[in-house]
C-alpha cells in the first residue's frame, strides 16, 4: 500500500536536514572538516532531536514544522557536530 505525499515527506525532510546542518555549520566557529554528507546526517539527526524536544514541550508533533523545534534542531545539530569533531579531531591530527 503506497502511502500518498510520502516520497515528498521524505525529500522535505532530507532538505531540511541540509539546511539544518548547514546552518549549523555555519553558526559553529572555526573550519568543520565534514563531508557534505555528514553534514546531511548531523542535520537530519539533529531535527529529530528538536522535534523531540519540542514535542515533549508540547509544541505539536515531532514532525510539525515550528520555530521552536527549528531552533532546537539547529541547536542540536551544532552540539552533534562538536561531537563529531572532537572524535574525529584525534584521528586527523595523528594523520598531520
């Protein structure tokens, strides 16, 4: 059974994700050595950490899009890449 509007969910939320993650980029200082594509992944793990948030605060559904859980997805999304970085920061300075 083929559920109507399902692909365009799943590319709605793949560019959300991207722009969730560039934007964390962006709001993180210094250079982040991240493939595109952990950048997509980092965003995409982020809004669901601020859809969950915000739906636990009672904003609406975990796939709702709304200010607050964009803002905590973006605010997850940057503490997702510190993380990344501090594991990857040991293997690429033994590299150098």
């Amino acid at each position: 059974m083929r559920v109507p509007g399902y692909r365009a969910d799943m590319i709605g939320f793949l560019v959300a994700g991207l722009v969730i993650g560039a934007l964390a980029r962006l709001l993180k200082p210094g250079k982040q050595h991240l493939s595109l594509l952990w950048t997509l992944l980092l965003g995409l793990a982020g809004s669901v950490i601020g859809g969950l948030v915000a739906s636990a605060l009672g904003t609406g559904d975990i796939w709702e899009l709304n200010v607050l859980g964009f803002v905590l997805a973006v605010v997850a999304a940057v503490l997702l890449i510190g993380v990344a970085e501090g594991l990857s920061g040991g293997r690429s300075s033994a590299r150098r």
